[in-house]
C-alpha cells in the first residue's frame, strides 16, 4: 500500500514539472519570440503531445495578445 501511495505522488510530481516545464517554453516562445497565442499554439504542437484539453488545463494566458 505504501509504494502505490508513493507512486501516486511522484506522478503527481512529475506531471506538475512537467506542466511548469510547458508553461516555462510558452513563455519563452512568446516573449522571446514575441509570437502570438496562435503561433505558440502550433509550436507547442511541433514540439509536445499535448491535446487541446491539455493546454486549456495550463490556462497559458497571454496578456498583450489581441490577435487569435
């Protein structure tokens, strides 16, 4: 019981890393790049396996990006 308990939370570790990790290269794209939500969007695609209901989960708000 102990080891699936431990098991539990370091998969709740690394998906919260890896979320963080996500977030992370967003940010860099988009200041770095100075690229919009769209853009972003289809780079995260090239470069991650995440589905659309994924990155709505990281809510990845961008706040001078008026063009979608």
């Amino acid at each position: 019981m102990n080891s699936s308990k431990n098991t539990n939370k370091r998969e709740k570790i690394d998906t919260m890393r890896m979320k963080d990790i996500i977030s992370q290269l967003a940010d860099i794209i988009y200041l770095l790049c100075n690229a919009k939500k769209n853009n972003i969007t289809i780079i995260l695609d090239q470069l991650t396996n995440l589905t659309k209901e994924e990155r709505d989960i990281l809510n990845l708000n961008f706040p001078n990006d008026t063009d979608e």
